[in-house]
C-alpha cells in the first residue's frame, strides 16, 4: 500500500529544495548584474584617467592590464547570465576578484595623481 503522506512530504522537500536552488541562482545572477555594473563604472574611470593629458605610465599599464584580466572572467558571466546559463559561485568569484584587480589600479591612479606622482 503507497504511503501517501510520505509522498507528499517527499514531494514537498523536493519543492523547496527546488526552490531554494532558484532562489540561490537568482541571488547569484543578482550578485552577476552587480559585478558587471561595478565593472563597467570602473571601465568609464579608466578610460578618463587614461585619456587625461598626463598620466604615470607604470600606472597606465596596470590599468591597462587589469582592465584587460578583468574582462575576460566578466565577459564569460555576461555570456552566461544572457544565455540563461547557471551562475556558478565560483564564476562569480573569479569575476569579483579580477574587478577587484581594476579597482586596486584605479585607486593607485586617484592617489598618483591627488599627490602629484605622475
């Protein structure tokens, strides 16, 4: 004889746990939109130190390669997120990490040139 109330218990921690694994994707794919945006606030920074008329060169190829380091992990977020691929906690790290780089960069720019480094 089937046990109903055991398959409906069954059915409903399949349900939440169901749930809560698109709950955890959208959080991820949130934290994603946030990365990429912060990247992309962080790009328009770049170029205007970059494009200023004098710039510490040791700091231009920082940027440079950041910005450059940083776009490959985000582009392959971008891909996925517009995809509706999963996000992987571990994709999203990787991209944070990277952007982290560029901000590090950006800041080295601001004091350079706030202390007449360059």
């Amino acid at each position: 004889m089937i046990n109903r109330s055991r398959i409906t218990a069954c059915a409903a921690l399949l349900s939440l746990a169901a749930l809560g694994a698109c709950a955890g994707q959208t959080n991820l794919r949130k934290a994603a939109f946030d990365t990429m945006s912060a990247y992309h606030v962080a790009a328009t920074g770049a170029e205007a130190y970059l494009a200023s008329g004098s710039v510490n060169a040791t700091v231009k190829a920082d940027i440079k390669t950041a910005s450059a380091a940083a776009l490959v992990p985000l582009t392959t977020l971008d891909t996925a997120v517009s995809n509706g691929d999963t996000v992987t906690a571990s994709e999203l790290a990787t991209a944070e990490s990277a952007l982290a780089g560029l901000q590090s960069a950006l800041s080295t720019a601001q004091t350079t040139t706030t202390t007449g480094s360059n």
